[in-house]
C-alpha cells in the first residue's frame, strides 16, 4: 500500500476493535471508549436536546444555518453507539452543509428491537420540521446502520404520505438485515473493521424475530421510488460494499436520482477519520456540498 498513513489506519484497525457479537452489556462501554479516542473539533457548539421524545445533541460548526439541519443517525449494528460518541462526526458534517447537525440517541437493541429504531427516527424527523417549519430545509445523513436506518425512515415517511426531507447521505450503510450480500464474503478478507458474524448477530439483535426481508428492516431491497437525492458514499474493501451498491441500483432503477462513490482502498466509515485521512476530509467536502445544495 502506497499511502503511508492509510496503511496505518489499517493496521491498527485490524489488529483489534469491538467485536459486535459481545455481549453488549460489555460492548457498548469498549465502543464508547473507542469512540472517545477521536478528536472532536474545539469550535463545535454543542448542547442537548428533545426531538419529538427522543434525546439527540444539537451539533453546529461556526456559521451554520441555523434554518436548516442535519438528521443525523450514527452507525453501530442498531445495537451500540451514542449522539456523545458521534458528535465529533457529525460536527464534521455540519462544517461541511453549513448547517446544525442534530445527532439522535435512538433507542437500540436487542431491549427496542425492530421497529423501535425506525419509530424514532420518524418522530424526530417530524418534530424538527414543526421546528424549522418546512421539510425542504431538513437533510438526513447516517452512518453503516444509521444510513439503512435514514433510508427506512424516509421510506416510512414516504409511505405514511408525509413531507420527505431534500435530500440524503448515507455513508457506509448496512442496509440489509438478510445478511446475504455476496461482499459479506467476498471482502471478508480485505475488511479490517468488520466480520459477517459480527453483522449476523447485531441483525438478530435488531430484528428480534421480525422478518429480515421486511422493506425496513432490508431497504436496500425495497422500492425506492419517490425518495429525495440520494449520495452513497462507502470504501471498496468494506463487506457492507455490495449494500451501497444495491441502494444504487434500486434507487436508480426506480427513478430516484442516486449519486455513488466508491472510494478505492478505503474502510468501513472512513468519514470519521477526516483528522489524519485526506481522502476523508474531501469525501465531507463533497458531501457537505451535496446537501447544502439540496438544502433549501
């Protein structure tokens, strides 16, 4: 590998991180702890607050618009990660769409299976458009199961006949709870994050018994007609790969207008090393640029 400091990343990666298919009574403080390690920028404003009964912080970069915003749904199985652990991403994100991020602490499994995820993300999204009085100033962004998560919310929202947001960034998703895409296994040994097996128990955590193949437990397999613009952004040696490309597929097939970059040698989230990974700092760029020209 040419790229010194990736290579670093890499390694370190591979050589030890939370094992997903723990016990998450011991899971959740080592992934907090992790996440606890990364930088988080000393200009962001942060303060806490309620969307719609469900806690989240309110992340904003200097200069941000304060009349549009950011959903943001942080990544973790649906079983582990926190709006706390987040928020130096999110912010990122914020700098980069000139706008609040507001991070959600929905509610996680295996105690709020299936749909509970979905439930809240719904009812935030609607409590902060009664904030800002008009959908077409609200984006969402979410990472590995909080992209599946934003793309299953704006499918219910869709199908419930509601305002739907201006548009979409789903970085890394998981958006497939069968757990049958062929990267599972096919980028098993490039990836340095995750493991199928790992995947495998935090979608039977997640479902709790529901049906895998349920639209919003699975979106990537469901009808994506009538969403907002979409931007997919993920690494080409993540096992989550082939789900980034099946949203990108569907969606196109279905009309919805759908951006993907897949960005070579990159891992799982490689967003949130925007502090030592140039490649990360422009895909936020990019990203930043898609939803503020949504935005509004």
């Amino acid at each position: 590998m040419s790229d010194p400091v990736l290579a670093e990343l890499i390694a370190g990666l591979r050589a030890g991180g939370p094992d997903l298919s723990a016990d998450p009574a011991t899971l959740r403080p080592d992934y907090e702890a992790l996440f606890a390690t990364m930088p988080v920028a000393d200009d962001l404003a942060i303060e806490q607050l309620d969307l719609g009964g469900v806690p989240a912080l309110r992340v904003a970069a200097p200069g941000s618009d304060t009349g549009k915003a950011v959903l943001y749904l942080h990544g973790g199985g649906y079983v582990v990660g926190s709006a706390q652990g987040y928020r130096g991403l999110a912010g990122e994100v914020s700098r980069a769409a000139g706008m609040p991020a507001l991070v959600l602490d929905y509610r996680l499994a295996p105690e709020h299976p299936f749909p509970a995820a979905v439930d809240d993300a719904v009812a935030a999204y609607r409590a902060l458009v009664a904030s800002v009085t008009d959908a077409s100033n609200i984006v969402l962004a979410g990472d590995s199961a909080g992209g599946g998560l934003a793309l299953a919310a704006m499918l219910k929202l869709r199908d419930e006949a509601d305002n739907l947001p201006a548009a979409a960034l789903l970085i890394s998703p998981w958006a497939d709870a069968t757990c049958t895409a062929a990267s599972l296994d096919s980028k098993a040994s490039e990836d340095p994050s995750l493991t199928k097996h790992g995947i495998e128990v935090c979608a039977q955590r997640y479902l709790g018994g529901a049906d895998a193949a349920h639209p919003l437990a699975s979106p990537a397999k469901a009808d994506l007609s009538g969403l907002p613009p979409l931007l997919v952004q993920v690494g080409s040696i993540e096992i989550l790969l082939d789900d980034a490309l099946a949203i990108a597929a569907s969606a196109g097939a279905a009309g919805t207008m759908v951006r993907l970059e897949v960005h070579p040698g990159l891992p799982h989230v490689f967003h949130a090393f925007h502090f030592m990974l140039p490649q990360a700092k422009a895909a936020l760029e990019e990203a930043g640029a898609f939803l503020a020209r949504h935005a509004g």
